[in-house]
C-alpha cells in the first residue's frame, strides 16, 4: 500500500541534505555521462565503417587491370593487360561453382540531354547481375536483363537524380534520352543507398557500349560476389585464386602486383571486423571502469550516510520503527537520488552527442548514439549495486540498540 508519509519524509531528506544528494548524484551523473559518450563514439564508428560499403555487396571481388611492372616469359615491362569479354567468361566458367552474380563494367562519360536539359554523367556498361553487386534498388520499371546484352539494345537505366536533372518533374520512364548524339530508351529509374553522388549513373547493356563506343569486346573490369557462405579467410584464398589464374593466362609475373589487381571486400570487411572488436573491448573496459568508479562512489557515500545517520536511527527505534523501515527508507533514498541522476546524466550524454555529432564526421564519426537500452542497463547497474552497497551497512545499523546509536558521537 502506498505510504504518503514515507515518501515526504524520504523527499524531506534529500532536501535537507542537499549536499550529501548533489554528491551522491554527481558520482551516478558522471559515471552515465561518460559510458554514453564512449560508447556514442564507438556506434559513430561503427556507422562510418558500415556507410563505406553500404551500396556495394559484402562478398563482393572486383578485378581490374593495369600495366606490368616485370619482364615474364619474353615480354616486356610494361605491357598493357587489356580483358575482353572472353576473359569474363574465362572466370565465370573456371570458378562458376563459387560464384553468385558476376558482370564486366565498361566505363564512359557521355553528354546526356533531353529538351533543353543537359549534363555529363558516368556511364556504366554492365550485364544483369550488376544490379545485386551495387545493390541497385528500382524504383521505376526495370533493369537490364538477358535480351538486352543478347540484342544489344539501346536502353538505359538512369539513377533518380539524373532524373530530376533533366526530367523535372516528369517521369524519365519511358522517355529516351540523348547521349552524345545517340538516343535511348529508359527502361528504369534506380535508387542507391549510398549517395546521391550514386544516383547519378546511367546504366546500360555491356554489349551495346561495346559495339556504339569502340566496335570491340575489351572491358574495363570484371566483378563477382562469391559464394555467402564463405568466411572471410576463405574469401580471400578464393581471390588470390582467381588473380593467380588470370595472371597465369596473360603471362604476368607472380610477384607483379600491378598487372591484374584485385579487390576482395573480404579483406576489407576482416579489417573492420578487426578494428570494431579491437574498439569494442577498449570501450568497454573503459566503460566499466568508468561505472566500476561508479559503484564505489556510491558505496561510499552510503556508507558515510548510514554512519552519518546513526543517531537518526536510534531515535526511531525508541520510537518504535522496526529494522524494516528503517532499512527502506534508506535504500529508497537511494535508489530515488541514482535513478534521478543516472537519467540526468543519460540526457546530458545524448545532448553531448546531438550537439558535437556534425562536427566529428571529419574525424569519421558519423551520427554517434547510444542505444537507450544499454544506457537505462548501465544505470539499472548502478542502482542495484549502491543498493547492495547500502544495504548491508544499512541492515547492521538497524540491528543496533537505541541506546547504543544514541550515544554515537
């Protein structure tokens, strides 16, 4: 049953105590306040790591080429490696089994227009597959498919901000666009998570890039995404795999690392790994530390308050209140003075992050928060662990005669 005179008492308390409760709650304020920073700082890392691969595939391999470095089997240092699309099709036979998606990208930068609208866009020649390497989201029509490479039709797929470009307000479905002289149809209108810089691409079949721009089958670079349920170490023998055998077919040196370059997020995605883990445990010992401290200024000071209070407490067993009661209103004091300040300090926190947050992204912090969860647990700690700290010394001064606490100096 709610007792009214309990609690005015308890609040009479705090207030006449005003010092020993601002002391008691700074060391609880402080303690939330700097286990949500840190680890607002470590989630506005993790955001930054997660944003940098976030409109390309986790298991994806992008492989390029480039001049050689090293003279190999009578040729010269620095020849040319030029894929062609039979090159692709080299990879997507010898190591089908491992692959999910794979495409070749032929890259351009073409005048677009359409009416009195124009602009200059990079333009990407790809096959179907492309679409799950970038995570290519349509939100109009469709993307590439099999008969467009086959037929070597001439149609685009544009990113929404090419649309607002030179369309406005009305739909680029359906609409053909000029690119250097040459017209094409838009099939499909696309978003990408991540950027808009992304959404300025223009998207279309790898053989129709080859026959209007060069009349030739050279592409610029081969991607694929292996097979999910690879780990990360076995992602990387896979990659070194496919290089080793390409290198082999062109005649490139083993050790020239130039020729043919490959690019295996997995590699990528391990260092992350690597650095969150390393990150989260520095935080959290940090954090604990920090809440350790917490607790034993709490402990502390509720050992000072019951000492303090001896006198109080033999004044109400003379009067009657049982060790019950005394014990309560104690460790409801307390649990009232950390619950204040553990919120207290969780709203400072998250007002620290909200106010310095823009200015941490030069230092890759992005958006730092902290899960409430985690917070109002740490806090929850807290309380329970100044609860048992008070409650033991609490417990053994209710057990003390009233003569004796009485006469306590």
């Amino acid at each position: 049953m709610f007792d009214i005179d309990l609690w005015r008492e308890i609040f009479q308390s705090i207030n006449m105590n005003r010092t020993r409760s601002l002391l008691s709650g700074f060391t609880v304020a402080f303690a939330i306040l700097l286990f949500a920073i840190l680890f607002g700082i470590a989630n506005g890392l993790q955001n930054t790591f997660e944003e940098a691969f976030v409109d390309d595939a986790d298991n994806a391999i992008f492989i390029r080429s480039g001049l050689t470095t090293k003279a190999n089997k009578g040729y010269q240092a620095g020849r040319k490696i030029q894929f062609e699309n039979e090159d692709y099709e080299f990879v997507k036979e010898e190591f089908g089994d491992d692959i999910e998606y794979i495409t070749s990208r032929v890259y351009k930068n073409l005048n677009a227009s359409y009416k009195n609208e124009q602009n200059t866009y990079d333009i990407r020649a790809v096959h179907p597959d492309h679409q799950f390497l970038e995570k290519t989201l349509v939100k109009e029509g469709r993307y590439l498919n099999f008969n467009d490479i086959q037929n070597n039709t001439k149609v685009v797929v544009v990113g929404r901000m090419v649309e607002t470009d030179l369309y406005k307000t009305v739909p680029a479905l359906g609409k053909y666009i000029n690119l250097n002289g040459i017209q094409y149809k838009i099939v499909g209108v696309f978003e990408d998570e991540g950027s808009e810089y992304e959404e300025r691409r223009i998207y279309m079949p790898v053989t129709t890039a080859q026959k209007i721009y060069g009349n030739n089958d050279y592409v610029d670079e081969i991607s694929l995404t292996y097979n999910p349920e690879m780990n990360s170490d076995q992602a990387l023998a896979f990659g070194n795999k496919i290089q080793a055998k390409l290198k082999e077919r062109f005649s490139v040196a083993p050790s020239d690392q130039r020729a043919i370059r490959i690019w295996n997020m997995a590699q990528g995605t391990k260092q992350v790994d690597i650095m969150t883990s390393s990150l989260t445990v520095i935080i959290l010992i940090i954090g604990f530390g920090t809440l350790i401290a917490g607790i034993v200024g709490i402990s502390n000071i509720m050992i000072f308050i019951v000492k303090e209070r001896t006198k109080e407490i033999g004044i109400r067993k003379a009067l009657g209140a049982s060790p019950r009661s005394i014990v309560a209103i104690i460790l409801i004091e307390s649990i009232i003075i950390t619950a204040i300040a553990g919120y207290v300090g969780l709203l400072i926190g998250v007002a620290v992050l909200e106010l310095v947050g823009p200015s941490l992204e030069v230092y890759f912090i992005k958006d730092p928060g902290v899960s409430n969860t985690l917070v109002f647990g740490a806090t929850l700690t807290l309380i329970i662990a100044g609860t048992i700290a008070g409650y033991v010394p609490a417990k053994k001064a209710s057990r003390i005669k009233p003569i004796v606490a009485l006469r306590n100096d």
